[in-house]
C-alpha cells in the first residue's frame, strides 16, 4: 500500500483536487442572485464531484490491462447505447441525447467517446495490427465513425467532433506515417471552407447541418446578425471575458452573470469559463490553463513511460480528449469558435461528464501505477 502510494501521481491529482473544488467555488457563483436567491446546484455538484472521486479511486486500483479483453464489448455497449437514446431518450428541443431516469439524466455519447479510445487502444496497441497498412488507417475511421454519426445525429455535432482529434492523435501515436494524416487534415480543411461559404451565399440549400446549426456559425461569423437571438450568448460571454481585465470584478461580483445577461441556463454548465474570467480576470484564467495544462501533460507524460502500447494509447487518447474538451470550450466563449455545447472538463456543472471524465482519469492513474510492473 506504501509502495502504491509511492509510485502515484500527486502532480495530476492535485491538478484535479483543485479544479474540482474552483469548480463548486463558481457553480456557486453561477447560481447566486443575492443572499436570498441561491440555487441547489453547488450542493448537487459537491455529490457528481464525490460520486466522480469514488470512481478515480476506483479506475486507478482497476488494472488497466483487463480492459484489453474487454474493448469489443464495451465498444458495442457505447454504440448501442446511442441507437437506443434515439429512440428512447428524452427529447429537449428537438434533440435526443439524454436518457432520463426520474430527476437524473445520463447522456451515453461521453462514455461512447471513452469506448472509441479504449477500443482503438487495444486494436491499435495488438502486434497484431499492422499501423503502416491502409486498412488500418480505414479500420480505425470505421471504428470511430459509427458513433461519430450516432452523436452527430442527435444532433450534437460538438461532441461528435471532439472524437476526430482523438483518432488522428491515436494513429499517430501507432505509428500510422504522417502523409495520409496530413492529407485527411487538409481535405478536412477544404471541406469545413467548402461549407463555410456555401453557407455564407445559399444557406438554405446548405446539406448536412439542421438550420439551428446553420444559424450558430453564421452568428459566429457575424454576431450583429442576430445580437439579440442566437447570438446573445456568444456576445454576452465576450462581454463577461473582456470585462474582468487583469484581476477581475471580485467573487460574487460579476455583473454579466449575477445580473443574469450570461443566461442562467447555461452559465454553470457551457459558459462556467466566462463567470470565472469575469470574477477572478486574466489572473485566474491563466491559473485555470496552468491546472489544465498539468493534467493534460501528465497524461501524456504517463503514456511517454507506460509498460505497453495500450497503456500508452489509452493515456494519450484521454489526454488528447481532455484538452479538445478545454480548448473548444474557452474558444467558443471568447468567440474563436462557434458555439457547440462542449463542457469544460472538471468545472461544468453536470453529472455524466463529470463520472466519465473523472473515470477516464483515474485508468490514467492506474497505468502510472503499474508503469514498473
């Protein structure tokens, strides 16, 4: 037990411990009007951030390499999960990505993106596989655009795409040469530039994208478009940002969220990094990319000296996942980005991310431990 205790990493968990609790810190802030308006949801957060510490704790004990014997069946479970939630799963705005069991809703694309990485680790990590083969190279796009599709159906094309930065990373890391990687890239890049200005000139005959989703990148490309509509939040979170300038308004000060102009709905889920920046300025943003950039560097940092391929892809996978999560979100609230839904990994308030993430982190911890063997 010393020994395990030993060999743990208490850079990453440290990392982790503290976005956790700045986590419950601006939920709460998020979710106070005045000394007599506060919500419930720091104290429900405080149990997702137990219930998720349970399972890091959990995950790490877990030997990783079990999962190995394990990656198909979890992958069918993840892809099943997703047709079901089409058909079965509660309908808000059109959209089909939660199951609901009474107040509690799981939505099942943040473990099937879990279940992309496990299964590609494995397949990928067997000496059996050959990473120079084109039929690796298309495997492996199968493999992850079964479920890439389920998401996108939903619709939640944000989720969707966090799940192309990490195949790529992963054939990588496999050993797949750069040159069809690069080629994808660039081809992904004509394609997004294709869409962009067929949208711009004939949105209405625009394919693939519903019109909630036209309307969002043609807000991102002009907010004046829609400033009062589906541009609000892009415009009111710039706003948040810019306005905390060096040190912020104070803790419970800030006047875009407690006034409620950053909308209430999504300010303690999607747009927490908006009621930070507000409150705590560019000091404590910059804190929040230190915390983020430790845990995203140890992951890979674990995966450079893990005992075997899979334990390598499965920490490099994760950690890939955890920063399109962080680099996705900020940019979208600071207007870089189209807005898209993406949680903030460890702050956004939310249950099934929180689980998922924090599981994901402590199989990351478990091949730590067993990097000596």
């Amino acid at each position: 037990m010393t020994g395990r205790l030993y060999r743990f990493d208490w850079f990453i968990f440290s990392a982790i411990t503290v976005l956790l609790v700045l986590s419950c810190v601006f939920i709460y802030s998020a979710d106070y009007r005045n000394d007599h308006a506060v919500g419930g949801l720091m104290g429900r957060q405080i149990v997702w951030v137990l219930v998720g510490l349970g399972c890091y704790a959990a995950a790490a004990a877990f030997d990783y390499r079990k999962l190995n014997s394990l990656h198909w069946w979890i992958y069918l479970a993840g892809v099943l999960s997703l047709v079901l939630v089409l058909f079965l799963g509660m309908s808000v705005y059109g959209a089909h990505r939660w199951f609901s069991f009474g107040s509690m809703t799981v939505q099942p694309s943040e473990f099937a993106k879990l279940a992309v990485i496990f299964t590609l680790a494995a397949w990928l990590g067997d000496p059996a596989t050959d990473a120079e083969r084109f039929k690796t190279f298309l495997m492996a796009f199968l493999l992850a655009g079964i479920p890439f599709l389920l998401i996108a159906v939903e619709p939640d094309l944000g989720s969707a795409m966090v799940i192309l930065p990490i195949v790529l990373l992963l054939l990588f890391c496999a050993g797949v040469p750069l040159r069809p990687l690069l080629t994808l890239i660039g081809a992904g890049g004509v394609a997004l530039l294709i869409l962009v200005i067929w949208l711009l000139f004939f949105p209405d005959s625009c394919p693939l994208l519903t019109d909630y989703q036209k309307s969002r990148i043609l807000v991102y490309l002009n907010v004046n478009q829609d400033p009062l509509g589906t541009g609000w939040n892009k415009l009111q979170s710039q706003i948040a940002v810019g306005s905390g300038g060096l040190f912020g308004k104070g803790y419970l000060k800030g006047t875009q969220n407690i006034l409620g102009f950053l909308p209430r709905t999504v300010a303690p889920t999607d747009f927490i990094y908006s009621v930070v920046a507000e409150e705590t300025g560019f000091a404590g943003s910059s804190l929040l990319l230190v915390l983020y950039t430790t845990v995203v560097v140890r992951c890979m940092h674990t995966a450079v000296i893990a005992r075997d391929t899979f334990g390598r892809l499965l920490s490099a996978g994760i950690g890939v996942l955890i920063f399109s999560h962080v680099f996705v979100n900020i940019a979208m609230t600071i207007g870089l980005m189209p807005i898209t839904g993406v949680p903030l990994p460890l702050m956004s308030y939310g249950g099934t991310f929180m689980v998922s993430i924090m599981t994901a982190l402590g199989l990351v911890q478990s091949v730590y431990l067993r990097r000596r063997i």
